[in-house]
DNA sequence: CCTCGTTTGGAATACGTATGCATTTCTATG
DNA sequence: CATAGAAATGCATACGTATTCCAAACGAGG
C-alpha cells in the first residue's frame, strides 16, 4: 500500500540513493534526473517515510511539548504561537497531554522520536527534568520552572508583576488584602505571591493565613475560594489572584454571592487572556508578551539543541505590566 | 548516547532478537532469561526506539488529531476525551494544530508516521478527506462531517437541535429571530440553521436576509454580528447562535451596546461548553454529550483501523437536549 | 544408547531512508 | 587522440526493532 522511495526510483529509472538526492536537491544530481525523479514523485503520490528518515539520520526534526491540562485556556494560547514558531525554524510541534508528568517520562520522551521538549507545567518537585537531563534530551521550560540554576527557561517577572499589584492596591487604600495564589510546587505561584508579599511588607501591610488560598491555576479554585475568604472575621477588600482563569472563577462567585464589583470587592488577575478583556469581566490584571514568552522559549530550544545555548544554562525574563480595567476601585 | 537493544544483550549475555521477545513477553523465552534482560534493561534504562519498531511492525499505534484552532474553548473539550479513550484503547494522540487542513495532508499524515486520522475541523469542500481516501489511511469525522455518505463519523443531531431551539422561541412568543451561524461550509452550520429554519417556517415564520449571519465558529463572529443585526429596520428579540462561543461574544456585545439580557434580548447557544454555565453568562443552551461524542470517535476509529467497521461507513449521530438557564425571556 | 520431539536461543533479514565510497560517463586539456 | 579530472550515479551499508527460519540442547521413550 505504502509507496516508497524504490518505488519511485523504479518507475524514474534510477536508483533509489539518487531519489533520495534528488528530492533533497542534492547538487550532485544533475537538473535533468531531478526533475524526472520529480515527476515520478508526483505521479506516485510519494511522501517519505517519516521513521525510515529518523532512523537513518537520527533526528526527528519533531519537538514535544507537554501541557498538562488544554482546557485551562491559558495553554492554547501558548501552543499557537509555539506551534508557529517551531515550523518557521524547521521543527515539528508534537503536543502531549498527559494528566501528570510522570507517565510521560519513560514511554514518549525517551523513544528517540523527538529532539527536544518544551515544559510547560513543571511542577518544583517534578523528576522529569533529572530523566531528560540524564538521557541527554534538551528540553527549555516555558513559564514555570523548577527554580533550579543551569536550567533553560523561558518565563515572566512573576515577583516583579506580585509587587506591581501589590503596589496598586496599596495606593488605592486597601488594607484587609487576601491573594489566591497558585500551587506551592509551582515557580509562578511562589514568586508572584513573593513579590506581592513583599511590596505589601514594604507597606507595614500584613497577609494573615485566613486571608490566603493556595490552589490550582483554575476557575474552581478562584470560584471556591472566595466563599471562604468571605467567611473570615474580616472580609477582604481586595483579592489578588494567581491568574486570570482564577481570577474569572472569583468574579463568578463574587455575582453569585451578591457582591459587586469593584464596588465592594476589587479583583485582579494575571496574564491579561484575550478573556480579560471581555466586557462581562473587563478585569484590572497583570500583563505580560504570552507570544514572546513561547517564542522565546522555542528559539532557545532550538539553540540549545544546535549546541549554541551557553552551556551555564539560560534564563529568559520577560517584563509585566499593569493593565487597569475595571475591576479595581479606591476604597471608600 | 542513545541505549539500543543491542546494548541490553551484551549486558544480558543474550542477543538482540532476545531481548525483544523478553520485553514483549513472548512465550518462547524462558522466565529465567526474561528477568536477566529485564534487569539488564532496567540497569540501562532502556526505551524502544520508536522509529525502530514503526519501521519493522509497520505500525505506530498512534493516531493524529486535526484540530485548526485550539484558542475556541471547544477543541480542548473534544481533545481531552478523545486523548483518554486513545489511550485506552491502547493508542497514542498526536494533536496537529495547524491553520488550514490542506497544509496538513501531504507532509504529515501520510508519512506512515500514523495509524489513522480524527478530523475535527472538516469542512465541506475540503480535498483532505479525498487524499486520505486515496492513501488507505483509516480517518473519522468528528462532531463535523463532509456530508457525504459512505462516510465514519462521530456527530450531533445538529438538524434536532436547531428545531429544538426555533421550537422554544416561538413558543416564547418571539418573531423578530435573527441567526447568527456557522460558516456554510460545515455540517454544523448547515444543519443547526436548516433544522432551524424548517421548524420557524413549520410556525409560519420567516428569517429574512438581513437577520441571518454566517461566520466563523468564534467569538468575534458573535461579538460583530449584533450591533449589525441591530441596525436592521426592525431589531429582533432573540438570537439563535450556531454555537456557544458565538453566543457568548454575541452576550458580551449586548452589554456593551447597553442591551439588557434577557429582557431586551433573548440569546441561545449550542453545546453547553462549561463556559456557559459560568454565572456572567447563565447561557442557554443546546446541549449534548461533548465526552461521548469524542469517545464514540475514538472507539469508531479504532474498529475501522482493525477492519471491524461495516464497509458502508458509520455514522453515529447523538441526540440534543434543550438547557433553559438565564439568557432567555417570553416577549412581553 | 539411540532417536525423536520439545524447548530455547541465535543467525539472518526486512522495513525505508540517507550517505560514504566506488564507478561510470562525460568534458577539457595536452 | 589519450588521459586527467570533474560530474553524475549506483552499490553497499547503517540506523533499531521484530520476525522467520534454523540450530542447539535437553529430556523422554524405546
């Protein structure tokens, strides 16, 4: 059924190493067979083999990227670009979804079927990176990463973005302040709520423990946390969250449970999703370049894999911003 | 750098074809050898070349999702179903994610690097489906289809589910109905607006030109469309849209132009994405079992590929359910 | 003690492509 | 016209795994 390169050699008239030749644009066949064997590609319908190629020259031109969880919309919008910038440097963009990092590990990275991978949702406690490092796999992390030195990443000034919130706040009045946080196994959970507890410190401003929820990078997270938040002896005025997505889940909550914000509550978020935007949140959130981050981080990548990263390791930052919308308010 | 089988004979004292049948368990090879290779394997930290076992079994026991755009919150809902049945079913996803289906078929589908193909995004005058026809490679239509017969596929009673939704205006009282739906050429887009239509003109109720929209399954397609229907000479009172992405840009319109849902407007979507129950929205909905419609896909793709399927094609179609929730209202 | 059948393992090879090396076929130059 | 050199193509082989076929070893029965 498969047609092969014999087969296009038979029906050009050639062998089959000058089919191979011929389709590369070898300068050793002449213009003349090229075309011939051309033709008989045409006519054949023939596409190599994508294993026969990657067993002989042992590269796959295919890179991984593993994502944990695609209905968190955060994650298509950094697959599209990834996915785009991988095809303009010659690579193919393979997506793994696995529910956890470790069944990915043995099975498909290590098959010889990819040339590299791209992490993004390491987790700090994650020992995928020690099996890639150990079979020699180049892999970049992309927006989180396991804080560790000599690693290769992509990702945002998460401290630098808590503390921008942090200050905001802080100048619009508030004082009882809580934050939803991300994961405590996550490098973007711990830096943003370092920066944030930071800059509020700077203030004299505390964050008791009934004011702070870690969880997830999810709507439920926001959703369910702001109910318990509300319970405290002291409501917050304000809550800072993780991300955007948690975020959303908080403005859901705070309409079911009657309170309007920013009037009574004010919400901000992280990331600034196409999401934020819309007019039903129109939420006061921390932005940073998503596109730049993963092309950033497939560029790398394939530096790295070219042998053209410095060895040391590298580390990628890109800056944040405040965007204000609606969602925040001066308390009264 | 890369570990062969080859390596864990020499270690194991045994030859190559050895170690393959010790790891695959094959009868023939005593249990004694079998636990030498495995540690052997083990001590190496052995992973099968991929490309090796493609090339000698002529089977990847992976198949290829295509999906075009992974930023419409629908696709992640259909992938990670269809992910976990693949891999019950023993077979690995591979998720392409590119712009335009035709750019998919020569280079990537037909590599032999798949074992068959769910198409996700088909249109109705796309060439793919013919060039996998040609090539023998296995594939099914998923939620839409090219329409044509003889076809696998795995869809919605879109046709029941459009009545549905006409049925339940009218009887709400509402004349002025305006659509806004998919692109003409999907299958989703056709059927929702015929089953549509054809239940209004049961109730003696027209859809003139200028309350109809077609576009792109997106948010902005909703989003640009109402203030367009609203400068049509007489307004409608409530739109029907192809899906509830649409609905959800067309419900973010509405708030922007001031417009009241759903005293001032009615709005109904299609699909019942979790999005929909989100309290911004409450929207109501046309609902049907998004999980099992990828399941189904899988399961069919599977029994094709094993030649288990009937030869006339299958077409396996799942019914609708109306969902009220807040974004509709009689008219008064 | 010989023979036959069974069990277990190895040798050889196929899969499809790419590439180092040998070989042929030109062209140009003396 | 002979020959060196360049250009073009073929031959042989490697890549890693799975499988077909064959050989060895072993035990049982006569």
């Amino acid at each position: 059924m498969a047609i092969t390169s014999h087969d296009v050699a038979r029906l050009a008239g050639v062998s089959q190493p000058t089919v191979s030749r011929a389709l590369r644009d070898d300068p050793r066949v002449s213009v003349a067979t090229r075309e011939k064997v051309r033709r008989a590609a045409q006519a054949l319908n023939y596409v190599p083999s994508e294993a026969g190629r990657t067993l002989s020259t042992r590269s796959t031109r295919r890179i991984g990227v593993i994502v944990t969880d695609l209905t968190n919309p955060f994650y298509p919008h950094v697959v599209a670009p990834l996915h785009d910038e991988l095809q303009r440097l010659g690579y193919r963009m393979m997506l793994l979804t696995e529910r956890s990092d470790e069944a990915v590990a043995e099975e498909k990275l290590l098959d010889q079927s990819l040339d590299g991978v791209v992490l993004a949702t390491a987790t700090t406690d994650s020992r995928l990176p020690a099996q890639l490092d150990r079979r020699g796999m180049p892999y970049v992390f992309l927006n989180r990463d396991t804080g560790g030195s000599g690693d290769y990443a992509s990702v945002v000034d998460n401290e630098g973005g808590g503390r921008l919130v942090a200050d905001v706040l802080v100048g619009l009045g508030h004082r009882r302040i809580a934050g939803i946080f991300g994961a405590a196994n996550t490098t973007t959970g711990r830096e943003r709520e370092l920066g944030f507890r930071l800059a509020l410190a700077d203030a004299g401003i505390g964050l008791p423990a009934d004011r702070v929820v870690r969880g997830a990078f999810e709507y439920d997270t926001g959703y369910r946390a702001l109910p318990a938040l509300l319970e405290a002896a002291e409501a917050p005025t304000a809550v800072f969250c993780g991300n955007d997505v948690v975020a959303i889940g908080v403005l859901n909550a705070a309409l079911a449970a009657g309170l309007r914000v920013p009037d009574d509550l004010t919400v901000i978020g992280f990331d600034d999703l196409p999401m934020a935007a819309w007019e039903v949140f129109r939420l006061t959130t921390v932005r940073h370049d998503l596109r730049e981050l993963s092309r950033q981080a497939a560029r790398l990548l394939v530096r790295r894999i070219d042998g053209d990263a410095d060895p040391a390791g590298e580390r990628l930052v890109l800056p944040t911003e405040f965007v204000p919308r609606a969602t925040h308010a001066r308390l009264h």
